[in-house]
C-alpha cells in the first residue's frame, strides 16, 4: 500500500513538472528543448587597400533562406545581434564603392570565398575580419538597332570564363544598362531581344573600377 501512495506521489510530481515546463515553453513533443539565447557576431569590414569600409551591408545565414543583415558603421565595425546560429556563412558588399553581393559566385573576385564559422546558440563572435577586394569592373551598355533608335525588353547573360563552377549571371537588360562585372577575370556576354537576332561579346577582361562602354547594335530577325 505504502510503495502504491509512493508511486502516486511520484507522479503528481512529474505531471507538475512537465505542465510547468509546457508552460514555459520547455518542452516540445515531450522533449525538454535547450536554451535559445541569440546569438551575436561582430567584426570589421575592409576594402581592398585593407582599410576599413563604412556602409557595407553585412549578410549571414545558415539557410540561405533566411539571411540576416547588418550595416558597417564610419569604423568599418558591424554588429549582428540575432545571428543564426550552426554552420553560419557571413560576408558583405557595397555596390556603390565596387564591391558587388558576391552571394552570386558570378561576382566573386578571385580568391574570395564566403567566411564559415560555427555559431552556438548563445554565443558572442569577436574580431571577425571580412576583407573584400579586388574592387569589381562596370560594364555600360546601349543596346539600339542599327540605326541608332533604342530596344528594350532584351535579357543579358554573362558568363565567367576562368572557373566553369561560377556559373552565369543574367538579368533584364535596359536600352541604357550598367552593372558591375567581376576583374581580372576573362567573361562574355550575350544579348538577346525577342525580334532581334542575339548578339554576343567577344571574351573580355576588366581592370579594377575600370568602366566598359559598348555599343550593342542588334539586327531585326
């Protein structure tokens, strides 16, 4: 009778606990989950002269999905409060200074590969140093007919020619179109407009902050 009262006392205790924890949100299909604590990553950006970079946008994720940003302040320094944690990619950009979102391997100037850390939940990541460069080239075209009278609704692809695993790179190309180009590396481009005959680029290779100005006549199909 004693170990049968013992047993119940036993489990009103565990019943207690367990109702608790739900409550709390410590529990989920009955295991007890761990700590969530956020996580944080601060560090310093750098251009390519290894000086540091204000105003760059900052990117992390562990899903590519779900990438969380911050901005660099007038010291290059950034701070990521909510960072992801587990196997987290990290690396930044700032197009307007020649430092494309090299998220995009087409844009990846040589040598550069996205940072890996491991981030536990909790954590507190100092002195990551992200240093990006060389600077990219901007490409500039104006795509018209021949006799000078201007098209759109063309798409141009451009292709690395240095490591087939970067891929290409293709967006809506404006009469009037700019962008930036990775240096130092051979690439070609093409463009096409329904109507018109594509036209491709011979293979190509830009300077640093170097600006490409081409003229692209396309022909009526």
């Amino acid at each position: 009778m004693l170990k049968r009262e013992n047993e119940i006392a036993m489990f009103i205790r565990m019943t207690t606990i367990i109702t608790t924890a739900l409550a709390m949100g410590l529990v989920a299909h009955g295991q007890v989950l761990h700590d969530s604590t956020p996580a944080s990553i601060q560090g310093t950006v750098l251009g390519e002269d290894g000086r540091p970079l204000a105003s760059a946008t900052v990117y992390a994720y562990s899903d590519m999905r779900k990438q969380i940003h911050a901005a660099s302040n007038a010291k290059g320094n950034f701070l990521m409060p909510d960072a992801p944690t587990g196997v987290v990619y990290i690396d930044a950009f700032k197009e307007s200074d020649g430092y494309p979102n090299n998220f995009f391997a087409f844009h990846k100037a040589i040598g550069e590969e996205l940072h890996k850390i491991a981030v536990e939940p909790g954590a507190h990541i100092q002195g990551l140093v992200i240093r990006l460069g060389p600077r990219a080239a901007t490409i500039h075209l104006e795509i018209t007919e021949s006799n000078g009278a201007p098209v759109a609704g063309g798409v141009v692809e451009f292709k690395r020619e240095d490591n087939t695993n970067t891929g290409s790179y293709s967006d809506s190309a404006k009469p009037s179109y700019t962008t930036l180009v990775p240096s130092l590396v051979p690439f070609r481009f093409a463009v096409t407009v329904p109507g018109y005959k594509a036209w491709e680029s011979q293979s190509m290779t830009a300077q640093p902050g170097e600006t490409l100005n081409i003229a692209v006549h396309l022909d009526r199909q």
